[in-house]
C-alpha cells in the first residue's frame, strides 16, 4: 500500500492590490513645486498676504480664477484661502491642486525607498498611482 505523499509546490509571492485614501496635509515643499508644475500654475512663494479679512503666512499657489491665493503652512499640513464660498474661486481648482499635490508626495516619497511608481489617469477624473515596491525609479 502507498502512502500519501505531500506534495510542494513553489512559494509565489501575491500580487497585492491596496486602495488607500489619503487625508491630505501640505508638508512637502518639492510636492508643492511639483503639483504647480504638473497643473502649469505660476512657481509657488513664500510669503505673508492679505486674504479677505486676515493675513497669512506661508507658501502660496495662485489658483486659475482665485482671487486670494491657497496659503500653505507647511508646518501645520494646514492651509489658508477665501474663495467666499466658491464665488472667489472655483472649489474643483483646490481638489486639483490637492489631488496634485498627493500623487506627486506619493511619487516622491516611494523613489525615495526606491520603487518604481507608474500612474495612470482614471475616466472619473482620479488619479491611480502603482507602486512597484523593489523596482527602479
């Protein structure tokens, strides 16, 4: 009588897939340069200026058809703007921006541990960046 035998196949590595949603806090002054690049906007600067009914403090990006620039503190991740409710400025440019802004520190960030990142623009407008962990930048 034989007796069962095990049998061993080859240990392959899965390919994971991960959907991650980012809270977006603007830290990074490269991915600030990079995003205004990426959506041709003028070179961000530092500087204090006058919103509507208060002043700010840190890197400005002038958005298309704002009239007050998006401030950043890159301290706090926070930012600072007065679009009066979208009639000062258009709320897809800031999702723009932020959107931007994500994708380019998420570039940065894996070059930096040195894995290829590739991305690839969705119908809807979203942006799907692939890390391939192990790979050239």
């Amino acid at each position: 009588m034989n007796s069962p035998r095990a049998i061993h196949y080859p240990r392959r590595e899965p390919a994971l897939s991960h959907i991650v949603e980012i809270k977006t806090e603007i830290r990074d002054e490269a991915a600030v340069r990079a995003a205004c690049t990426r959506l041709q906007l003028a070179a961000p600067e530092h500087k204090t200026v006058r919103l509507f009914n208060a002043a700010a403090t840190g890197f400005c990006v002038q958005l298309p058809g704002w009239q007050y620039p998006v401030v950043a503190n890159l301290q706090t991740g926070q930012l600072s703007y007065d679009n009066y409710n979208g009639h000062w400025g258009d709320w897809s440019r800031l999702n723009s921006f932020l959107q931007a802004y994500a994708v380019e520190k998420a570039k940065i960030e894996a070059r930096k541990k040195g894995h290829m990142v590739t991305e690839t623009a969705i119908q809807d407008g979203s942006i799907r960046v692939t890390v391939r962990v192990g790979g050239a930048a």
